[in-house]
C-alpha cells in the first residue's frame, strides 16, 4: 500500500534563525499530531546541514541538482554532494525550473537519471500550464513529460521515485485544480508508468492548503502533495501532513 507523502519546497526564502525555528514548530507539530505521512524539508542549498542537523521525523531533500556529475560546472551542485549532506530525495523539473531557467524535458531527464545513479530519490514534477489546459493539452503535455524520463532506458525507472503533478496555472496562484481534475491526471499518470504505476507515490502540487488537503488525499490516486507556500507555515504545513491520518 503506498504511504501519503508531503513534500515542502521551502523555495528561495528563509535564513538560518528561521530554519532552525521552523524546523523546531514542525517537528514538535508532527509529534504531538502523531502524523502518518512521509515528511521531506526541500530548504535552499546553504541551509541543507542546518536543516540535516534539526530533523525529527521527517527526511531531507533538495530543490534541484546538475544533470553533471561532477567538474567544472560553477554554481552547480551534484547528486553526491546532495548525499554527502543528508539528502534522500532531490525535485526534479519543477516548473519554476522550466518556465524561468528554461529547463526542457530533455534536461529534466538528464537530471532524473543523474539522481537515481547516485542513489537519490528524484521528484519528478510535470504539468501543464493554463493555455496548455485551456487547448486541452493537458494530458498531452504530461505524457511528453513523463516519456522523455521512459525513453532513457534506465533500469528500474519508476523504482524507488516520486511523479509530483504541479499545474502550473495552480501555483503560487491561489487557484487549485479540483480533486476531480487531480484525480483525473494523476490516474493518467499512474497509467503511464506502466506496471510500476501500482507502487508509485504521485503527488499533488498546487497551492495546497490545510483547507483542501483532506480531500485531495481522499483521491484513491493522489498519494499526497509538495507544498510551496504553506511550507512556511508551520502550523499550516502541519495540519496537511496530519490530513493523511
């Protein structure tokens, strides 16, 4: 049976006093809440040892990775770097990603593959944006996603991996695709993944909110969410990981 799993994706925001005192809300919220979920904190890079150093009973990931493993690539950080600072799961083509930093599929690929050889556990994120749902590309553009990662060739592909479904027209808008809609891309998705679909976590991404979170993981394909936003919310990232319960 697969395990409700919430995602934060702290973005580029906090500082280190607000980590540690983020962290230290969070883990006493989860604890006295007895939250079922998979927790992961996606911090920005300089904050991954301080936020390490501070987990309770959730797990740490990491906003983006190179597609390199290693050489003279400035800025860039690898998967075995990511590992070496407690890392177990890494976002994978987040639409901020691909919209800002021009991030195609074929790179997004490269960076998935880059991840599993190392060991991490990528988040593959994929989804539409609003003219591409208004066109009625939705599915189309999802699939050309999820095929660009099938036609690596990479043993086991779906192994040990997280599909996060993020439209883009639902983020940081306030605006969220109804349980209906998320329910209806993440079957396709799980269809899509072939005979390991059963066994994938797929993920909902999209101004999730304690408000809404309740009866998106009520989907029988929606396995939980990655949170931007109300990540930084302690008391609000907190009521989502227990809707899960």
């Amino acid at each position: 049976m697969r395990k409700t799993l919430v995602a934060a994706n702290w973005k580029m925001h906090g500082t280190k006093a607000f980590a540690v005192e983020l962290l230290e809300k969070l883990n006493s919220g989860l604890e006295s809440g007895k939250c079922s979920a998979q927790v992961v904190i996606c911090p920005p890079y300089p904050y991954l040892g301080v936020v390490a150093d501070k987990m309770g009973q959730a797990e740490l990931g990491a906003q983006n990775l190179s597609e390199q493993p290693s050489g003279a690539y400035t800025g860039e950080v690898s998967a075995e770097m990511l590992l070496d600072c407690g890392a177990r799961y890494a976002i994978i083509g987040h639409s901020e990603r691909r919209s800002l930093y021009g991030e195609g599929n074929e790179l997004v690929a490269a960076k998935y593959a880059a991840a599993k050889a190392a060991g991490l556990i990528p988040i593959l994120c994929v989804g539409e944006s609003l003219e591409e749902r208004e066109a009625g590309k939705t599915l189309q553009i999802v699939a050309e996603q999820i095929q660009a990662v099938i036609a690596l060739g990479l043993p086991e592909t779906w192994q040990n991996a997280v599909v996060a479904y993020e439209p883009v027209w639902a983020i940081g808008t306030g605006k969220t695709a109804t349980p209906e809609q998320a329910q209806e891309v993440h079957q396709f998705i799980r269809q899509q993944l072939g005979e390991a679909g059963g066994a994938t976590q797929i993920l909902y991404g999209g101004s999730v909110k304690a408000a809404n979170a309740e009866e998106l993981f009520a989907k029988p394909d929606i396995d939980g969410a990655l949170v931007g936003g109300a990540s930084l919310k302690a008391d609000e990232f907190t009521k989502i990981c227990c809707a899960a319960n």
